[in-house]
C-alpha cells in the first residue's frame, strides 16, 4: 500500500483519537474524522496551515482555506488541515480553529524544527510545507498539496540559505502537489538539490518544471505522469523499492491563467534590487519579497496565488482517490 504508516499507536487525546508515531516518541492530535478515513482507506488529502496563516492577506486566507476543504469534500475526499494549535500539532484542524489561525493573534510560522518548542511553549502555529508533511504521514496520510515549494535561495552558496522543506522531503514518503518552488528562489540550484537529495520531481503532464506564478520556469524535468492512475503506480513502485523520500507532482498553471512572465521578470528585478537598497537579508527576504509583488501587481498576485493552490487541492483529491482503487 502506497504511504503506508509506520509503527504507530492510538492513544486518546482530549476524547478523541490520536496517534503518537513510536519512531518520532512525540504525540499529536489526529481528528476522528481524518483517523477514520485513514483507517477505512478512504482518501485524504493533507493542507498546510501556512497558505492561510502567513501566505495570503486577510480575508482572502481563511475563504482559501475553507475553499480548499470544500473542494475536497465536494468529490468525496477528507481534508486534513495541519497546523498547531495552542502547542498541540494537529492533523485535521476543526473549522474554528481554522479561523483562529487565520485571524492572526501572534500565530507563528512553524517548520519541523519549531515543533517540539510549539509544544513546549503551547503557542499556535501555521505549519510550514517540511511540518505538515511530516504529521501528515505520520497520521498515514499519502497526499499533501500545496501551492509552492521552498528551496534554495539567491546566494546560498554563500549565506546556505535553503529550505527545510527540501530535506524533509527527502526522508518522507508522501506525494506533494504543487505548482514548483517559488518564484523567487534559484530554481535551477533547487532542482539540482532535488536530485541529490533523491527526490524524485515528475511534471503533471508537462515536462517543463512550472515556476508557480508562471507554468515554464524555464527549466525542463525528465519524467511526467499523465493520469492520477500514473501517479499511483510511480508511488506503489517507490514503496515497493523502499525508497523513503517524497515524490514532488509539479502541477502547472493553465498558460491561460498565470502571470504574463515578462511582466513577472520585470517585477523581480525591481523587488531584488529595492531589498538590496533596503538592506534586506536573510529570513526577511521571501516576505518582503512577496509583499512587493502583492503591491506592484495590485493583488493579482494573490488572485494567481489562490488559483495555483485551487488547481493543486483538486489534483491532490485525484491522486488520493486513484490510491484508493490500487489493488
């Protein structure tokens, strides 16, 4: 069974079920809902909490967030939404506490290394990509989508400045859905990370690695799969060979909906070149980053954002579903 969870026991948490991971010897909450489907091998799909905590402005957050679940729901797929809430790191957060999260209050941003101190100091969360993929298959859960990816970053062969996302995905066996890293990162050290770091990266019916806002980054990937069936097999056969790491399903914007690329490259240049005359460095860049593109593009860029997700959730729920009916 593709994704299957390791060894593992039910433990009750708050009246409900929960399953601690003997492997990790840390506890976190389950919902009875995401638990039940994971035991009937019904389909699921795992959400991050970050899209709505950190990623898109307020309201747009929570109505992409609920959007998301609805989408899901609406083709017979359980949504799990992964996040922290008040230190206890949750696999299938309740709609109220997907509106706590989003309504801001001090909410962190929480990578895998954040969790055990998240627990400690029983703060909320948004769960970055690295984290809920890490509680999503530790609950069993063998689909996550997400928007983008995190890599590695301009300059990091001096400041070694990449994501945790790409490690962890090295070491966790789930398939994630999404639209490639971001695009202001170094794409072409990213996918060369990928490699080897033995992370099997395979377009969805392209060849060309999309750039999230846009669908050619301009950086071509050598496998592509054309059917969630497809997927499925890639995933049973990964398991089958005992491979650990995860396998990245790069989902292209329709051409018809991205950014106009020329005006995205134009947009990078400036934002670059005002965070170098800003003096910004470090953690700072991806949000203020970000943010520059939100302002210069007068929130077309969260429209595209939005959609890139949309387009990745409702992938996601396939390939779960196509899971489902392996023999």
């Amino acid at each position: 069974m593709c994704g299957s969870l390791g060894e593992s026991e039910q433990i009750t948490f708050n009246g409900e079920t929960t399953v601690s991971s003997t492997s990790t010897s840390a506890a976190f909450h389950v919902s009875e809902q995401v638990a039940a489907a994971v035991a009937g091998g019904r389909p699921v799909v795992a959400l991050e909490s970050t899209i709505f905590t950190h990623g898109l402005p307020r309201p747009r957050n929570l109505e992409a967030a609920v959007e998301a679940e609805e989408l899901l729901r609406g083709h017979g797929v359980v949504p799990a939404t992964v996040g922290v809430f008040a230190g206890v790191p949750t696999v299938g957060l309740s709609r109220e506490q997907i509106v706590s999260l989003s309504s801001g209050g001090g909410v962190k941003k929480v990578s895998l290394r954040d969790l055990p101190v998240a627990a400690a100091l029983r703060f909320h969360g948004g769960t970055t990509v690295a984290a809920t993929a890490f509680l999503a298959h530790r609950a069993g859960i063998k689909v996550f989508a997400t928007g983008g990816l995190g890599g590695v970053h301009h300059g990091a062969a001096t400041s070694f400045d990449e994501s945790a996302d790409m490690t962890t995905l090295a070491t966790t066996p789930i398939i994630v859905v999404s639209a490639g890293v971001k695009s202001i990162l170094d794409v072409a050290a990213t996918l060369e990370r990928f490699e080897t770091l033995n992370i099997p990266v395979v377009g969805y019916k392209t060849t060309k690695y999309p750039g999230f806002y846009v669908s050619d980054s301009g950086f071509a990937i050598e496998h592509a799969a054309s059917t969630p069936e497809e997927v499925a097999a890639i995933c049973s056969a990964r398991d089958d060979l005992h491979i650990e790491s995860a396998i990245l399903l790069a989902n292209p914007i329709a051409e018809d909906k991205q950014f106009p690329p020329a005006e995205l490259d134009h947009i990078l240049s400036r934002a670059w070149a005002q965070a170098e005359k800003n003096g910004i460095t470090g953690k700072d860049t991806t949000p203020f980053l970000l943010d520059f593109i939100q302002r210069e593009t007068n929130g077309r860029s969260v429209n595209i954002n939005v959609e890139v997700y949309r387009n990745n959730v409702s992938l996601g729920g396939e390939v779960a579903i196509a899971l489902t009916r392996q023999p």
